[in-house]
C-alpha cells in the first residue's frame, strides 16, 4: 500500500506549525514565466496528540474485520466497493501509471471575471510567493488582474494529482485556491431541497426591510474568532500552570540540533516583494515542563 495518503496528512498537520513552500515552479502565461513558491494560507485547528498513561506517542494499527489480527503495509492493498463486501482492487502499479506527467508549470490558460465563480468550487486557499529575481513582473500581473476584477484559471500537477485552480491577485499578492471539479459537488435536487416557489410580495418586503436593518458596510472579522479554541487554550495553560494532568516528557537519546527553515510566511512574502532571500531560522528549544502527574 503506499503511504501517500498518510504522508500528505502528516506535512498538512506540519504546515500548521512551519509555515513552508510545499511547492515550486513557474507561472506561464504567454512569453511570460514567473517563479513561484506554493505556501498554505491557512491554518489548521489546535492538535490533540494521542498519548498512553505514560505519555508515550500511540501508533495506528489497521486490523482485519474477520479476526482481528494486525495487517503489515504490504498486506493492505486498496480497493473500490461495489456493494458492501464486494471490492475491485487497485494495484498501487495502477495509480502510478494513471498519475499525471510530473511538471513544475501552473498552467494560465485563461481569465474571468471574480463574480462569475461560485464560492462553492473554492476548496483550499495557497499563497504564490514570488522568487526575489521576478517581483516586478509578479507585482505587474498582480495590479493587472486586481484592477480589472479578472481571476486567472490555471492547472498544475502537484503529489501526482491534477488540480485545477483560480488565481486571485489581492492587495498586490496572488492567491491560488484550488477548486473543487464539478462531480464533486452535490446537486440541491440530491440534498432534497423543495422546488423554487413563489414567495408572497408583501412577505418579501418584509425581509428585505428587516434585512436592510441589520445590513454593515463591512464584514466583521471578529465574528471569525474561534471561541471553541481560545476557551481549549486558556484551560490547557491553566493546568500546566498548576502542574495538573501534566505528563513528563519521555527520555530520547540526544542528537545534534540541526538548523530549522522555520519562516514566518507574511515575513517571507515581505522579503520576497523587496528582492531579499527569506532566512531561515532556529527554534527555540522548549522548556522542560516535565512535571509528575498530579491533582
């Protein structure tokens, strides 16, 4: 079985923490050739590492369903369900031969308007972070694109997959966000949604004067605070600091601490957009909060 999948969850969650390019090449368009790093414009949620009583790290395990014996990689092997207990395999030979030619070009193939894009294609969201060689020729298709409200459609081959994407200039930064192909997306009438009716006028003018009401100039980016996640936050340093639940780090042999290319990602953006090479950093070693567990 290979282990793409896995790997890709695994540099997801690390994305979350180091902010790092996960993808290099070149935007094409027409005599232009523009290098271009890939970072992730977000962030994901806080990470609760599953741990034994002692505070060692758990594995995953897959098991068969019959009896219960643990599998080896090399025993598992993918597969589609036709009916329940009923699958065609697909050897990993198979995938490999039906990935994509691998390329390092984003492909810019056209340009529409941004209002013409329904927000439901939008999947993921990246920054294209210029090399400092090409600032001028990326600040110019920038600008270009943001003053005429024009997105541009690439595609480009990345983990051995397909994507098709929209790139989007914003304050003088290109955005790609990855979209969603079009059997991905369930239908209103799949969802069983009723059927447009029409609605009573004077019902309507009722709406529209409560909605008016309620209307802002502006959208609030407060209202994005993840009240969920500050509140997890406050509790967990609550307990480190009374040294409760805490477990004590496991012993590791000491080995050499290499240098980091942990970069801050709006810092890189900066530096790239004024001709500088970002720098990587070291981190900072944590703290010992090895402390018993306690009440």
């Amino acid at each position: 079985m290979k282990d793409d999948d896995t790997n890709q969850v695994e540099k997801e969650d690390l994305e979350q923490e180091q902010p790092h390019a996960i993808w290099s090449g070149i935007i094409a368009f027409g005599l232009v050739s523009l290098p271009v790093s890939l970072f992730p414009a977000h962030r994901g949620k806080i990470a609760l590492k599953m741990v034994d009583a002692n505070g060692m790290l758990l594995k995953r395990q897959f098991f068969s369903e019959n009896d219960r014996q643990p599998l080896e990689r090399d025993d598992i092997v993918r597969s589609y369900e036709i009916e329940k207990y009923h699958y065609v395999v697909v050897e990993d030979e198979e995938l490999e031969a039906l990935e994509p030619k691998k390329s390092r070009e984003i492909d810019l193939k056209r340009f529409v308007p941004l209002s013409s894009i329904n927000p439901v294609y939008f999947e993921r969201a990246y920054f294209l972070v210029p090399d400092s060689d090409t600032t001028k020729a990326y600040r110019l298709l920038a600008k270009s694109m943001e003053d005429e409200q024009r997105v541009g459609i690439a595609s480009f081959v990345m983990h051995g997959k397909d994507y098709l994407v929209a790139i989007i200039a914003e304050r003088g930064i290109l955005r790609a966000e990855t979209l969603r192909f079009h059997d991905e997306l369930r239908t209103p009438e799949q969802v069983g949604l009723p059927k447009r009716q029409p609605a009573d006028k004077a019902l309507v003018e009722r709406m529209r004067a409560a909605i008016g009401k309620a209307m802002r100039k502006r959208f609030d980016s407060e209202l994005l605070s993840d009240r969920h996640t500050r509140d997890l936050m406050q509790r967990i340093e609550a307990k480190l600091k009374a040294g409760t639940d805490v477990l004590p780090a496991p012993e590791e042999p000491e080995a050499v601490e290499a240098e980091s290319n942990v970069i801050d990602l709006m810092q890189v953006l900066k530096e790239r957009l004024q001709g500088q090479r970002p720098q990587a950093s070291k981190p900072e070693r944590p703290p010992n909060r090895g402390k018993p567990r306690g009440k």
